[in-house]
C-alpha cells in the first residue's frame, strides 16, 4: 500500500459509543464523533441545537445563530468576557429537527444530526476537523464535556462556564478537560 492509499482508507477508533472518535475520512480529514441517545423527543433536543437561550445551557457561554442556509453561527467558548473567542462560521445545511450543519471559520465543519428513536432522539454530532489538521484528544474531551451536558440541559440543567473554567489543575489547563484528555490519551486505537 503506498502511502497516498493510506491517507485515503479510513482509520476507525475502537473507543465505546458513548465515548468520541476519531477517525480518517476518504479526503484524509480527521472526523470527531459522538452518538448520545438522548431520552428527549426530537423537536426538544432540536431546540437545544438550534436557539440560543438553550444552546448556552450546554455548548457556550453566549450563541448567535441564523437559522438559515448562509446564515451566521457564533459560539462564545470562553467564559463573560465579550471580547472572550468565538468560534464562528456559516451554515450550510439546516432540515428542521434533523440536520443543522456548519462551515467554521478555522475550516472545519460541524455536523448536528438527529433521528427519531421511539419517542425519543439519537444525536450524533460530527466535527470534521480542517484539511491537514489531525484528530486531537484534547479537542476531543472538550467536545466529550458538551455532549454529556447535553441530556442534563434538556432536562433544565445550566452548565455552569465561570467555574468550569476557572477550575484548572496546576499546569493552568481546565481540570474536567484534561481529566477527559488524560483518558483518551490512554486509550488504544486501531
């Protein structure tokens, strides 16, 4: 196999589902993804993804979002700082209560897909990283960090941002990410 046809088989992490993976897609990007199986009917957990006031009970500290192809999509991921980092970017894909789709500004692309499952939902949450960049275990803890928050905002839980980020272990890192970090780092993949 020559080099070229590895970049172009895909790689598959053997973690659990309930954990992240990180696999290779047939363009060589690496593709974070979480399946939560979440006990929510599907136009609530839509809600979560897709309105602001709910978005910042488990995903940012503040979210604009325009609800259209083309439209605007801004994560504040810091903490009540205005000036705080925003992941931004425009939507290229939205099916009520089944797909909200993103192209980010750093070039990756953020995928929210729901289905039915009885009377409630399956989420599955994709974030194609940008071309070149590898799947990293510390982006993938963040990301383990919001898919569990999920659920518990549905249920009316706030994620609470301020301590979260101000609970760092003694090399500055946010203590709950590197714990999750730390975990990954250690699994074995294929």
């Amino acid at each position: 196999m020559t080099g070229e046809d590895a970049m172009k088989t895909p790689s598959v992490s053997i973690a659990p589902e309930h954990e992240g993976t990180i696999t290779t897609n047939e363009s060589g990007r690496a593709v974070l993804t979480f399946v939560r199986h979440l006990d929510h009917h599907i136009e609530r957990v839509w809600a979560g993804l897709t309105q602001p006031d709910q978005i910042t009970k488990w995903l940012a500290y503040r979210a604009t979002i325009e609800l259209e192809v083309g439209g605007r999509y801004e994560l504040w991921l810091g903490g009540s700082d205005a000036e705080a980092p925003v992941a931004g970017g425009t939507i290229t894909e939205v099916e009520p209560e089944r797909v909200l789709q993103s192209e980010m500004n750093d070039g990756s692309v953020l995928r929210f897909e729901l289905a039915p499952r009885g009377e409630n939902c399956t989420l599955t949450f994709t974030d194609t990283r940008p071309e070149g960049e590898r799947g990293s275990n510390s982006v993938l803890s963040g990301w383990h960090i919001r898919m569990d928050q999920v659920g518990p905002a549905l249920d009316g839980d706030v994620m609470d941002w301020l301590a979260l980020n101000a609970d760092r272990d003694e090399h500055g890192f946010i203590r709950a990410i590197a714990d999750i970090y730390w975990h990954y780092r250690n699994q074995t993949r294929e």
